[in-house]
C-alpha cells in the first residue's frame, strides 16, 4: 500500500497542483545527522537514540557513501559486530532522489521501493538533505490549508464573470533535460483554467495531460513547444518537438515501454507511463512522427464550467 495516500492521476487537483509544483529540496529534513565511515555501529545507534531518528547517512565531506538504518543495528546487535566501523556494514547501493525533483518522483519512489528514508542529492552530486512520507505530508498539509485559505478569500471576493466566446492560446517553449522547470507550462495552464471556472474533474484531467506531455519533451526529445488553446468548451493541446521522432508509435503508446537511458531512469523519470496516460484522460488523441524531423501530440479535453450554487 502506498505510504501516502494520494496518487498523480485520481488525486483532487489542489494535491496534483502542489505535488507537481513542489520541488523535493522544498520537503526534505535538513540539516542532516550524519557520521563518519570510521565511527562504529555502537556510535551510531546512540546518535539515532539521541537525535530520533532511524537512518544515518555516512559521508566524507558532502559526498554519500552509504547509510546504517536501524535494521542494519538491530542485526549488528543480532550477531555480535555493533563495536566494527560503519564502513563495513553500511549499506552501498542507495537509491537516491535528486533535490531538482517534483514531489510527485518521491511519492512514486515510496510507492515502489520498500524503504523509509531517501537520501537527497545536488546537481554536484553532493548530499542536501533527506526525506520521508512524513516531511511530505507535512509540507502537504501546510500548502492544503494555504490554499484553503485562498479559497475562501477568493470566494468572498466579487465574482468576474467569463463569457464562454473567450479564446485564449499560450505557447511554451521547454528545453532538453531542464528537469528543474519541468512542470511550469502545466502549472500555468491549471491556474488559468482555475480562474475560468472550469470543473475540478476537466482541470485534473488537463493537468496530467500537460504535464506528461512537457515531462515527455523534457526526458525524451532536443527541446520543443507545448501550445494550449482554449475556447468552444474545449481545451487542445498541441506538442512538437525537433527529434528524434518515435520509431514504433504502437510501442511506445505500450504501458511502460521507454526508450530513456539508465541516467535518465536514476532520477526518476522514462518509466513508460507518458503517453499512456496522456492518452487515457484525452476525449481525443493523436501522435505523428517522423524519423529525424520529431513528433506531434494532439491531446483535446472537454471542458465544462462549475455548476453555479443558487442562494
């Protein structure tokens, strides 16, 4: 079962917002409690004691080189080693986050792998901070209630009212790898289409769509453009990149096939989900694309206006 309880296609849209918005560097505990490879076991289950907590991460410098939970003490007290080094007992192979991240890449990491704790990591690959589903649904709840309270303000505020004739086209340019704006266009299109009134469901529905698309751009294409047009009770979403182009649409239209390299994989991104879900909250879909000219992605979504509440 999933250690937080909201996922990023059926949560409300407040939550979507917030965990697409929300960087990992905005959640994650810092300063951290950390140890040396050469203190011993024993060192450090009285500096978990001490401190509260049940992972350490063991470092040299700023640099991670592997971490002793509270399981690794339990086993070391088990078997008669607390007294050796942390050097050898620790834990190597560490999945890591990336401080750069969404939220929404940590709450699938807590989804997927059986762990407590993520160490967090820089672009200089140097160790920032860590994080657990406790300091997301903390900062969660603070943003939640903020938003509440903008709510409320809002409501209370005299109603502009929209006519329906109004079009509205904004385009977006998203380059390669910038994994740290990744999620701009999306959070712009829902702020827009929140202040037009339109139903929760249909913003939900738009909000996945535009963010794997610009995810899609980041992760897989040399940079290219994602064009929203409002109007007629509609939202169309138009992306095109420059390249490389899709040699099997059908293949990657597959639920989970990726082309992304093992780096890209490391941060989170490339499982194989984009256009999958792109295509599922879509009332109309298409995909071109051409070996060394790029791809186009045409996803339609009907919109609907929040039904007015009589007094």
């Amino acid at each position: 079962m999933n250690p937080i309880p909201i996922n990023t296609i059926n949560s409300p849209t407040v939550i979507l917002e917030l965990i697409y918005r929300l960087k990992i560097k905005d959640v994650m505990s810092t300063p951290l409690v950390t140890a040396d490879k050469s203190a011993s076991l024993r060192s450090i289950q009285l500096l978990m004691r001490d401190k509260n907590v049940t992972g350490i991460p063991i470092v040299q410098g700023n640099r991670l080189l592997g971490l002793v939970s509270m399981d690794d003490i339990i086993q070391a007290l088990d078997l008669g080693y607390i007294e050796e080094t942390a050097e050898k007992h620790m834990t190597r192979n560490l999945t890591v986050l990336e401080d750069d991240m969404p939220v929404s890449f940590a709450i699938t990491y807590f989804d997927t792998y059986p762990y407590h704790r993520f160490p967090v990591l820089s672009k200089k690959k140097e160790l920032v901070g860590m994080v657990t589903t406790r300091d997301i649904s903390a900062r969660l709840l603070l943003e939640i209630n903020r938003e509440v309270d903008a709510i409320e303000q809002a409501a209370a505020a005299k109603h502009v009212a929209h006519e329906d004739s109004i079009v509205k086209k904004q385009t977006f340019t998203v380059l390669r790898h910038n994994f740290e704006n990744a999620g701009y266009a999306s959070t712009e299109l829902k702020k827009f289409l929140k202040s037009e009134n339109i139903d929760t469901a249909a913003i939900r529905r738009a909000a996945v769509a535009s963010y794997e698309l610009e995810i899609n751009l980041v992760v897989h294409s040399e940079g290219g453009t994602i064009t929203s047009e409002y109007g007629d009770n509609k939202l169309k979403l138009t992306v095109t990149d420059t390249g490389p182009g899709i040699p099997d649409i059908d293949a990657a239209m597959e639920e989970g096939f990726s082309t992304a390299n093992s780096w890209i994989r490391s941060l989170g991104f490339g499982a194989g989900m984009g256009l999958p879900n792109v295509k599922r909250v879509s009332d109309e879909f298409s995909i071109t694309s051409e070996m060394g000219k790029g791809t186009i992605v045409v996803a339609v979504i009907y919109l609907s206006k929040k039904k007015e509440i009589s007094q």
